[in-house]
C-alpha cells in the first residue's frame, strides 16, 4: 500500500485505533466568523488515548525483524508543523500556532484569518499538500457556506486498512469505525437564523452552530459536512 505522508501519517492512527478503541478518536474543527468575514479557525484530533495505541502499535509488527517500527508520535508532530511552516506563508493566514494535549503529542493547530479566501488556502493547505487551492467556503451577504469538508475517510480508505499486513481478516472494519466523528462548531457575532443541514444544533444564544458527522456508518451517504449558515442582517 503506497501512500503519500499525510495519507500514511493517518492510516497508522487508524491501525492503532483498531486495537484499542475507535471511539477514542475524534476530529473537532472550530470556526469562529467576525462580522467582517475575519476569524480563526482551529483543527483537533483527540488523542486522548493515544499513549496506550502508541504502545500498542510499537509491538505491531515486531515478530518481523525487517521491519522498523513507525514512530508514531514524531510522525504526528511532523505532519502538524510541515503545515504551520506552511500556513505561515499564506497571505490572510496569522497567529499560526500548534496544539497540543499534553506534553508530547501535537494533536493540532489554530490560525486567524483575515478573510474567507484565506480561509479557503488555509484549509486547502491542510486538506492536501499536492493538490493545489480548493474552496472550502463561501460568505456572501449573510450567508456562510460549507462547500467542500477535510476528506478524512479518503485518507483513511477502510479496504486498504483491511489488507494492510497484519491486519485479522476477522476485523470488521466498518464496525471497528461506526464512532468515528468529525465535528465543526460554528460561533458567530450575529445570531443564526437558519441551516440548510437537518443533522446542525443551534446553541441555546443562536449563536453557535454544532454539526457532527460520522463517515463510516451505514447512512454516511445520505448525510455530510455540507452546510449553508443564515445569519440575521442585525
């Protein structure tokens, strides 16, 4: 199985996950838009229990003396600052900054954005190095919108990770996943009005907007990131 960095930094997230708890991980953005179309955006992967899947993963493999074994936490860490190096780079794009839940994992990163176009390269930074600019956003009037999400189940192809080596064929991969979720907060000056995706929740101050998603499970096509967010003209 030939992957790219990226691809091939979260395949072994996910072949660690498989022996503990799949739950366990979770992709979190959070959006924040100004008034003016500035903001901030943020990227999380929970590894809460990553030390336990490190340890685990670093016996994956070792009845194979010629193999060596990944490390996974210099992998992470490596994937994240390649994209603050970056971030930094792109015109919009300030107070780049990685985050961490402890000590030793950089489990992700926030930025501040000058518009949505420096959003839209932002994002296009981290969705995929090689493919150029992609449009994630568009804010018009008092409308935002969610045009295209970070591909995470296309870097984490399920039937590649059924045939990596070692993997049980008894695994059932789509199970093993079922609680994998990606979620994105939306928090906004004004007050929200209305969102065109059923799956959102409107915070309580109609400010907020909560929409979780899980791309392994059965009803996954019928459902997506894809959002478009009224704000009130107040």
């Amino acid at each position: 199985m030939k992957l790219n960095k990226r691809s091939w930094t979260y395949s072994l997230l996910a072949l660690a996950i498989l022996m503990v708890n799949v739950s366990c991980l979770e992709i979190e953005e959070k959006v924040k838009l100004n008034n003016d179309g500035s903001g901030s955006y943020e990227l999380l992967i929970d590894l809460s229990l990553m030390e336990q899947m490190i340890s685990l993963f670093e016996n994956f493999g070792d009845q194979s003396d010629d193999q060596t074994k990944p490390d996974i936490n210099s992998e992470i860490k490596e994937v994240f600052s390649e994209d603050e190096i970056e971030l930094q780079n792109i015109a919009g794009i300030t107070n780049v900054k990685l985050l961490k839940k402890d000590e030793k994992i950089a489990s992700g990163l926030k930025f501040d954005f000058k518009d949505i176009e420096a959003l839209n390269q932002g994002l296009s930074a981290l969705g995929n190095n090689n493919s150029g600019y992609t449009k994630f956003f568009d804010y018009k009037g008092n409308q935002l919108s969610r045009v295209k999400a970070l591909n995470f189940e296309e870097e984490m192809k399920l039937d590649d990770l059924q045939d990596a080596d070692g993997v049980p064929e008894s695994f059932n991969m789509s199970l093993l996943f079922r609680d994998f979720s990606y979620t994105t907060t939306y928090e906004f000056d004004k007050e929200v009005v209305s969102v065109s995706n059923k799956e959102s929740m409107i915070g309580a101050d109609k400010k907020k907007v909560v929409l979780t998603y899980y791309p392994f499970r059965e009803d996954a096509k019928n459902k997506s990131m894809l959002n478009t967010i009224e704000l009130s003209s107040k």
